[in-house]
C-alpha cells in the first residue's frame, strides 16, 4: 500500500521540487541584482609593486581609487568598491588581518544593541592609541611563564629564547621597521625614559647654545621632557624652550617656517626634538630636509616616533637622525606600556658621549663578573640599563614575526591607498573641508597630501561639545577611535588589519551620527548649521 500512495504522490513530489528550485534560482538572481554584481575583468590590478611604486611617489592614491570605481561603473562609495579593492589587496601579504584579534561589538562598553549588530566585530580604527593583539601573543607568553615554572633562575641561559640576550630577538626586526642597522638600534624601558636618556647624551649646553626647539603643540610627555632637561642643567625652561606654532588660523606647520625658526636661532640652538608624526594633527614632518637644517645650525636632531613607527616608511640612518625614541604600543601591536625603543646614529657610536650607565649596557662577556670595570657595548646597546622584561619582549616579537612578512614600503603604500579611500568618502558624503566646518560639518587637519600624513585623518568639531557627543554615539555603533580634547577625533586605519570595508563603515557610521546630532540638536543650532 506504501508503494503504491508514493506511486501516487511522485509527480505531486516532483513538481515541488521543481517549483522550490525555480524559486531558489530566481532568489539567487535576486540577490545577484540587489547587491551582488558578476565578476568584472578589471583592468586596475594592485601588485606588491603597486605599492611600492605608492609609497615611493611613482604612483598616487585617488586615481587608483578613481579608475577601479569608474570600471566597476560605481560610486566611489559604492560597497562594489570596497569589495574590489578588498578582494585584490587582501590576497597581499601587506594584509595579515588573520594574525589578529578583532574585539566584537559586544565586547564594547559603549555598543549599543539598538544601533549596531552586536555578533560583527568592531571598526578598530584606535592603532595610533593601541594596536590590536597578535594571535602568537598569547602562545608566545604562555611558553614564557611556562619555561619560568620549569627552569626558574636557569631560563636566563636556557633554551632558544635564553633570558638574557632575549631582547636580541627584536632588535633586528624593530631595525627594518625603522630604517636603520641593527646596531643603531636597542630595545628597552619606555618612550620618555629613553627620550630622557637621549637628551642626557645629546644635550649639552654651553654659553649661547642651550635652545631646545620643538613644537608648541608638543605632546605633554615631551614638554616635561624638555623642560625637566633644562631644569637639570640649572637653567630657567622660559629662557631656552623655544616653542614653534603654526600661523595664524592654520593647524599644521609648514616647512619653511621650521627651517627659518632654526636658521633665525642659529648658534643658540643645541637641539631640536619633534614628533616625527604630530600626535595630533597627523602632520608628517619632512624628516631628512628639516634634520639637515639643524645639522647645518651645528645643532642636534632628535625625534618622537611614537605616532610613524609601524605606520611610516622611516629611514633613520639614511636621514641622518642624530637620536629618535618610540613606543611599541601603537602600530607595533606590543600591547599597553608596552618596551621602548632608541636609536643612536652610528657616528657617534663610541665617541664618549655621557650615558647614564647600568649593567645591561656593558658587554654581555664580561656583564656578570660584577667586576667594577667599565666595558661598555658597542652601539646603541651601551645606553641599555637593566635586564628588559621578557614578557614585554616576546609580545613584540610576535608583531614584529608579522611585519617580517612584508615590508615598510608595502604597508605605507597600501596605507595611503586606505587612508585616501577615508578621505574620499567623507568629501563624497560632505562631511569634511579643509578650511573651517563651512557647508561641511568637520574640518579635516590632517595635510591632504598623502606623503605629509600617516595613516591618521584628524577630524575638528566646532565645539568640544560636539566632538565628545560624536565619540559617545560612533562607540555605541561599535566604532572605536579616539578624542584629543579639546576638538578632534582621530581616526587610524591601521594597514595590517584594517580593510575599505571598514572605511566604508565608519563613514557610515559617522554620517549617522552627525545625523542624528542634528535631529537632536535644537531649532536654533539647527537653523544655525
């Protein structure tokens, strides 16, 4: 009887199979057209040599970005755009987005289920401020305190990551990413302790040439800095901070005036210290013309790099730096408070500048005969303390495993390709101008030319105000960045991890919440903007 009711239902079971495929297949076209356009022959490829040619200034950004939207017959801000350059620039190896833990919108104190997606991971555009962890961090910590708990004291000469020469692990890798040899290079303390240890060599004053220059919007950490160090020596900071601002109504500094506060301080000047990316603005300083400059005045040339190291193309040596410091917490991806680094030029290596010394600075053959005989290391190991910390170390070393990949060149170039797309979306949406909100709702402070900029677009609300309640409502979308009081967002697309997808959400996001500021705001702000 079974047999024979199936016999029955056959053809009623075959027209609903039928039926349910002809539906799937008409969905299919459906959603091929609603979002999803067949593969196009591009004729815009991105090779590692694109890149290249981009950080290089062979090629430039936005006609790139301009050509592949313009094949795809698309907006700039069409997510097909996005898409593209996603699909052709993630298959590089300038794109480890894999080695990293991406948080989740969950996982965000400020998201908000009512405006974002809770499951989808976060838009990380913070690396300026901290980087996001590498996977191998984890792995390579845990077989630290795992060889503490087996080998106790005997881990400092044991194994393949012997304690006491582990910071030899970095100091090559932390060099390529730096442009400099290896031993021009020492990894340890901290950003400020080493920039201290720097001007403790370099800054010597004697009768007229005791002036610090620098940046009048310096970062606080450098200011104390400076004028800890002219205290030190007894003088009176007023006397021999000279603080260079921009001009009038614009927010970055222009070369020029650099070069003529130098020559104009001529010889009072001992040294100058700058952020090589200024922290806040995003202002890429012409390194190796403003250094010459200096050298030309007879004076010293030292520079911040916690804002270009990980994100810059930097070539220490070859520019002629005299000294430089960073962190490794930003775009190193070391984690918080993360070890230091410190670069000392290789002339004068050996020239009996004053150091402050310690045991780790003396040669590693003789370090532990605790012999009261000065032997210093050569290089930039002499002005190393004490022993670094392991646990610091090895979190650097799985970033600098993942920036060994590829190369400085490749992530600028694929940098300005992201960073370019950012500014692009946000004049394709009105939301940025140059000069002042305008008919545009944000300023834009960061230099619209790609080779005077990092990865970071620094974006001025009109009051802090506003800045603070733009913050508070892309945190809720599960967009990360970060506020510098007392006007700006900064956003950081970082090119290891970040994607154009990202980008295209958080212009998105930002749009919303302008929007919804506006809605918000009362008749009279809104008549008035």
């Amino acid at each position: 009887p079974r047999r024979r009711m199936f016999g029955r239902l056959a053809p009623v079971i075959l027209l609903a199979r039928v039926s349910v495929a002809a539906r799937l297949q008409r969905q299919g076209a459906e959603i091929l057209t609603a979002g999803h356009t067949p593969t196009v022959a591009m004729a815009t490829k991105f090779t590692d040599a694109t890149l290249q040619q981009l950080a290089s200034g062979e090629l430039a950004a936005l006609p790139l970005l301009q050509s592949v939207a313009k094949e795809l017959d698309a907006a700039i801000d069409d997510p097909k755009v996005a898409a593209e350059l996603d699909k052709q620039l993630g298959a590089l190896r300038s794109f480890q987005r894999a080695e990293f833990h991406m948080p989740k919108k969950r996982t965000i104190p400020q998201a908000d289920a009512a405006v974002a997606n809770l499951d989808d991971e976060s838009v990380y555009f913070v690396g300026n401020s901290l980087g996001l962890p590498p996977k191998k961090v984890r792995e390579y910590v845990n077989e630290e305190l795992d060889r503490w708990a087996d080998l106790g004291v005997n881990g400092h000469f044991t194994g393949k990551k012997a304690w006491m020469p582990i910071d030899e692990l970095v100091t090559g890798g932390s060099a390529d990413v730096v442009g400099a040899l290896p031993s021009e290079v020492a990894i340890m303390n901290s950003l400020t302790v080493n920039l201290h240890l720097l001007f403790i060599s370099f800054y010597r004053p004697s009768g007229r040439r005791n002036k610090i220059l620098y940046e009048a919007n310096c970062f606080g950490s450098d200011f104390f800095a400076f004028e800890s160090q002219a205290r030190l020596h007894g003088l009176n900071p007023s006397d021999v901070l000279v603080p260079l601002s921009t001009r009038e109504g614009e927010e970055t500094l222009r070369t020029e005036d650099i070069i003529k506060a130098i020559e104009a301080a001529g010889d009072t000047l001992a040294v100058l210290c700058f952020g090589t990316v200024q922290y806040y603005s995003g202002q890429f300083f012409d390194v190796p013309t403003i250094t010459a400059a200096v050298h030309r005045a007879g004076a010293i040339a030292l520079w911040d790099c916690a804002h270009a190291v990980g994100n810059l193309d930097l070539r220490l040596h070859e520019w002629g730096v005299d000294g430089a410091c960073w962190c490794t917490y930003k775009y190193l991806n070391a984690g918080a408070g993360g070890i230091g680094g410190f670069f000392v030029h290789e002339r004068h290596h050996g020239k009996g500048l004053p150091v402050l010394a310690g045991w780790w600075g003396q040669k590693k053959a003789t370090r532990f005969d605790m012999a009261h005989n000065i032997s210093m290391e050569d290089g930039a190991s002499a002005w190393r303390l004490s022993n670094p910390p392991v646990l610091q170390t090895v979190s650097l070393q799985a970033s600098l495993d993942i920036f060994g990949r590829t190369t400085m060149k490749e992530l600028r170039g694929r940098s300005m390709l992201l960073t370019g797309y950012l500014e692009a979306l946000l004049r394709q949406r009105g939301l940025i101008s140059d000069k002042g909100a305008g008919a545009a709702r944000l300023q834009l402070i960061t230099p619209t030319d790609p080779k005077a900029r990092g990865c970071q677009l620094s974006l001025r609300f009109a009051t802090t105000e506003a800045m603070l309640a733009a913050y508070a409502g892309l945190g809720r979308r599960g967009i990360v960045v970060d506020d510098r009081k007392p006007f700006v967002i900064r956003a950081a697309p970082a090119p290891l991890y970040n994607t154009f997808r990202d980008v295209q959400l958080f212009v998105q996001g930002l749009a919303d919440v302008l929007d919804e500021m506006d809605t918000q705001a009362p008749p009279a702000k809104r008549a008035k903007a």
